[in-house]
C-alpha cells in the first residue's frame, strides 16, 4: 500500500455535516422530550395506582356497591392525575440534568481519566489541539481509558463541551500517523455535530427507557419504551459509515483512518467497559454488543474504495 501524504484538514467540509446534524439533533431532541416525559409520567402514574391500590385492599376497603365503585374510579382517576403532574414536574426538573449525568455515566462507566496537565500525554495533547483548531472548535478536553484495546469515544452536547478520550492501548500500539487519524476523526464528528446528536439521542433515549425500568412499568409504558428504542436507531443509523466519510473530508487523508481501522480490526482485544448504552459513542462498537450495524470489515471496505487501494477484499479476509 503506497502512503499519501496527510493534507491539510479543512473546516469547511464539515458544514454540510454540521447542517444535517443539527436538523436531526433538532427532531431528535423534540420526539425525545416527548418521550421522556410520557414514560416519567407513565412510571409515575404506575408508582402512584400500585400504592393507592395496596391501600385499598390492605385496609381491607374493597367496594360492594356500585357507588362505591364510583367513588374508587374517581378517587383513581384523581391519583392518576396527581401523579402525572408530580411525572410532568420529576421530567421538567431532570431532563435538564441528563447531558451532566451522560457526561458522568460514560467517564465513570469506562473509567476514563481527563488529563489535566500539558506534562501528561503531550504528544497526544498537541495533535488534538491542531486537529482542533483547524475544524475550528474549541480544543477539547482529553481524556485517557486504561485498556489494552485500541479504540476512542467522543462525548459532549455541543462543541464546547465534548470530550475525546482514548484507550492507553491506541496510545501505546498506533503509529503516529494511525492516532492522528483517530483523533482527526474524532474531531470531525465534534466540529460536524455528530458528537453532540450522538450524546442527546444516548442520553435522553437512556433516560426515557431507565425511566421504564421494571416489568410493570414497561408494560404500561410500551409505546414511549419501544419509540425511545426506535427513535435511537434512526438518530444513529448509517451513522459509522457517514462518520468515515466525513472525517476522510476533514483530512483529506483516506489512508490514514484506514490504516488505523486495519491496526484496530487486526487486534483482537475488545474494550471490556462499556455498556449497550454508551456503545454508540466509540469508534468501534465491541462485536459483543446488540445493535451494533456496521463492522470494522464493512467501513475498512469502504475507505478503500475512497483511496482507490485496489479492490474489496473478500469477507472471509476479515474474519
């Protein structure tokens, strides 16, 4: 395989990205509002009929008339009511809290460390702040998870606010060349917004299933938990080949990110801390998790047709 030089990485091919992005950032945070608070209020509503209903029997209070019917159904009703407003305010109160607490869950899930002196991994520190400055963004913070797989996430609502982290083993096993072209690729995905769309649809699609977090509850609230599910997979479909592309247009460089996917693939060690959840967030979504939609084989193919290195290899060259 014959090296091309690294261009120049250019902001502007990520405008297009950035503008699509954001409309699907827009309908995802609308339809995911909604259904956050209809599967809050759906648990609350739960919560509040399974506890007026053990008072009743357990008082020993069970109707035998018909007006006392009446009463019970209006007194339900009633309960109904006050726990969809307690729901309403619960979801009102906390939705503004999910973006911190996806922040927390993902550093502590993964056991990431966010590097705060310029001495620790400077190297690393210095590639990330040219990649960001000429997507021009803000240069993110850097953060390292201690596990031998090669691989990276990017997390943050907006632009401002993301965080890179990468694994000691990309560190330590990727050539130069092959580590720049993951952190380029993650900083395409910030400055492009993708970052920011995935780290929404995880956080309020989470909370809106987290929320349906037992049998009962579920079954109440099946349309909220199955929109929430589906409502991830359509702010997420496709989205590792699109990510490829675009980071490929940011550096102008195809061969780069494909000689670290190749270095990736080629390793056989999966990172072990991360969940169904947060998976959508890494560069390589581990073969163990559900869900996952394009493999390293499929994007490996793809970047190939990009740098026009020869023909695509055969599947079973990647098993």
């Amino acid at each position: 395989m014959t090296a091309v030089p690294a261009a120049a990485p250019d902001a502007s091919t990520l405008a297009v990205h950035r503008r699509q992005n954001r409309l699907r950032l827009v309908a995802t945070l609308l339809v995911a509002t909604v259904l956050y608070w209809a599967a809050v209020c759906m648990a609350a509503v739960t919560i509040g009929l399974v506890l007026a209903l053990r008072v009743i029997f357990d008082g020993g209070d069970i109707p035998t008339s018909g007006n006392d019917v009446k009463l019970l159904g209006i007194g339900l009703g009633g309960v109904i009511v006050v726990s969809a407003v307690i729901g309403s305010v619960v979801a009102l109160v906390r939705l503004p809290r999910q973006r911190r607490r996806l922040e927390e869950q993902v550093l502590a899930e993964t056991g990431a460390t966010v590097v705060t002196t310029d001495e620790d991994h400077r190297r690393v520190r210095n590639i990330l702040d040219a990649l960001a400055i000429a997507a021009a963004i803000p240069p993110p913070r850097f953060a390292v998870v201690d596990d031998p797989a090669p691989n990276s996430f990017a997390v943050g609502t907006r632009p401002a606010a993301a965080i890179v982290a990468v694994t000691q083993g990309a560190i330590d096993g990727l050539a130069r060349d092959e580590l720049e072209a993951v952190l380029a690729y993650e900083v395409s995905r910030i400055g492009s917004w993708d970052v920011a769309l995935s780290s929404w649809t995880v956080a309020l699609t989470g909370a809106a299933i987290g929320a349906l977090d037992d049998d009962l509850s579920q079954f109440v609230g099946r349309l909220p938990f199955r929109a929430s599910a589906r409502l991830r997979r359509w702010a997420l479909r496709d989205t590792a080949l699109d990510r490829d592309r675009a980071a490929v247009r940011f550096t102008r460089n195809p061969v780069g990110l494909l000689r670290a996917l190749e270095a990736i693939e080629a390793d056989p060690r999966e990172v072990q801390r991360v969940s169904a959840a947060t998976a959508p967030l890494w560069l390589e979504v581990p073969a163990r998790i559900e869900g996952a939609n394009a493999t390293l084989a499929d994007r490996i193919a793809a970047l190939r047709r990009l740098a026009g290195t020869g023909p695509d290899p055969a599947p079973e060259e990647h098993r």
